[in-house]
C-alpha cells in the first residue's frame, strides 16, 4: 500500500542531444489527453467553432500537442509511485521543430497503440502572443504551446472523432529526467547504443510502442552484423580488384611493346600489309584499356 503522506516527485522531462530523432515520433489520437485539452475540429458544419459554414467537408482538426510548464500525471509500475512530468517552453519549441526535421507529420496511432494512415499534420506553430490564430479555434492557452492542425482522411477516426469518442492528442516520444541528464558524464557510443537498447533513464512519454522499439533494437543489430560482413566482403574485392588491374595494365605495356616492334620489324622488311595476328593483339589491347576505364574507382 503507497503511504498517503508521501511526496509527489514533479520532474522536469528534456531531450537528449543523442535521441534527437527520437524526441517526437508520432502523435496519437486519443479519447484522454494527457495534457487534458480536448482538440477542435471541423467539416462541412461548423461544430464547435465559431467558423462560417463552408462549402466542403474539411477533416481537419486543431489541438494543443504540447503546453509549457504543464504538469502531467504519470504513474511509474516499478516503484508503484505517482509523480508529475513538465516540459519548459525551450524543450516544447525543440520538440516541435524536431518533429518537422525528423519528417514524423505523417506518422499517427490511436490510443498509443497500432499505427494509423490517413492522419497528416499540415500545420504546426508555437504561440508567440495574445494574437495568436489559436484564439480563433477557441484556446486561451499560455504562451509557447505547441499547436498542430491535422488532415483526417482516415474514415473510421473521423467517425470517432465527430461522435466524440476521441477527443485530444497525446505526444509519442522520447525525453530523459533533467537532474540525472546532468549528472551524467559525457557518454561513449557504446554507453549510448546500451541505454538505448535497455531504456535507462530514458522515459517514455507516453506507452504503446515499446514492442516496436525491441523490434528496432533487434533489425539495428542484424543491419550491422550485415554491414560488417559486406564490408570484409568489399576489402577483399578491392584488393581483388587492384590486383587485376595492375596485371591489366602490365600486359598492356608489354603487348603495346610488342607491337611497337612488330610494326618497325615489317616496316623495315617493306611490308605493307599487316598481319591478323598483330591486328588481333590491337583490338586486345583496346579491350583491356576498356575494362580498366570502366572499373570502380579504388581509393
């Protein structure tokens, strides 16, 4: 049983500058935010916004995706304790630009589950002031969070968003405690490749994708063992192949050598006409010169 008089941790959630790409990695449509702010949208009707009826079905929405200094409820099943997670203005505007860097706009779950298609950001904007279009979607929002507008092809989302069944977004993605980033020494490549294989001190936002991690974890090794295999097979090739070159050429000196007094020899004798075998031993020469031009480049 937790103690009821135990203090609540509240800890402040940063991007490591070695996962990067993995800050963001999608956005999920959800029936429970985390940061408990429903998402407008908007079709052919207005709904809930103050828009004029348009002439088209829209399938757009508008949702916070990030708020700064927000703090978020997570519960952590190894220590069977409560605490709160925030992220400051600085990390959001990082998340958010590494979100369009990384080309993750296209990638979308539901419920932090399966992978979704259809589901595409168009828009993405932090809001910078009291004039920001957020205010026309019916927010009141501070200053720095994350807004993103989303294009619904995907019929059954659409459906469940319109019936009301999910109602806001919640970030997929990758953040480290701060306190212990900053205890942390400068770490190797391979401390790296090992944190990231067993998620220590890496905490994920949001669940739903771990399986997918192992799975990448997994392909990752199998690539470089395969990278390495191809690259002994690619020293020996090289070598092969600068060795046959060098004979190559060394025949062609000794057979342009040849000819060169094979050619005087008949001259001197005052024969015109030129033996096949010579003519022969020409197109040879032509031929490996040839071969030697298309080889790849060796460095």
């Amino acid at each position: 049983m937790k103690e009821t008089n135990s203090v609540t941790k509240i800890v402040e959630l940063v991007i490591e500058d070695n996962n990067q790409e993995l800050a963001i990695d999608a956005i999920s449509l959800v029936s429970s935010p985390a940061i408990e702010q429903d998402f407008v949208f908007f079709g052919k009707e207005k709904n809930n916004l103050t828009f004029a009826k348009v002439d088209e079905e829209k399938r757009m929405l508008v949702s916070p995706a990030l708020i700064p200094n927000k703090q978020i409820f997570r519960y952590d099943p190894n220590t069977d304790s409560d605490y709160y997670v925030y992220f400051s203005p600085e990390t959001v505007r990082k998340a958010s630009e590494l979100y369009l860097k990384h080309n993750n706009h296209h990638k979308a779950t539901h419920e932090h589950k399966e992978r979704v298609s259809g589901v595409l950001t168009v828009e993405s904007w932090i809001k910078e002031g009291d004039q920001d279009k957020s205010k026309m979607y019916g927010f009141d929002l501070p200053n720095g969070t994350w807004f993103v507008k989303m294009k619904i092809e995907n019929d059954e989302l659409w459906n469940k968003i319109k019936d009301g069944e999910l109602k806001g977004l919640s970030i997929e993605g990758y953040f480290t405690n701060k306190f212990e980033q900053m205890q942390k020494k400068e770490p190797t490549t391979e401390e790296v490749r090992t944190a990231l294989k067993e998620l220590l001190s890496v905490q994920k936002v949001e669940l739903g994708l771990i399986d997918e991690i192992k799975d990448r974890i997994s392909s990752s090794d199998k690539i470089m063992q395969d990278m390495g295999k191809a690259q002994n097979q690619m020293e020996v090739a090289i070598k092969r192949t600068k060795a046959v070159t060098e004979t190559a050429e060394t025949q062609i000196k000794i057979q342009k050598t040849l000819i060169a007094e094979t050619t005087k020899a008949l001259s001197e004798l005052g024969i015109k006409q030129e033996p096949k075998e010579l003519k022969n031993l020409r197109t040879t020469n032509k031929t490996l010169e040839k071969y030697i031009s298309n080889m790849p480049s060796i460095k």
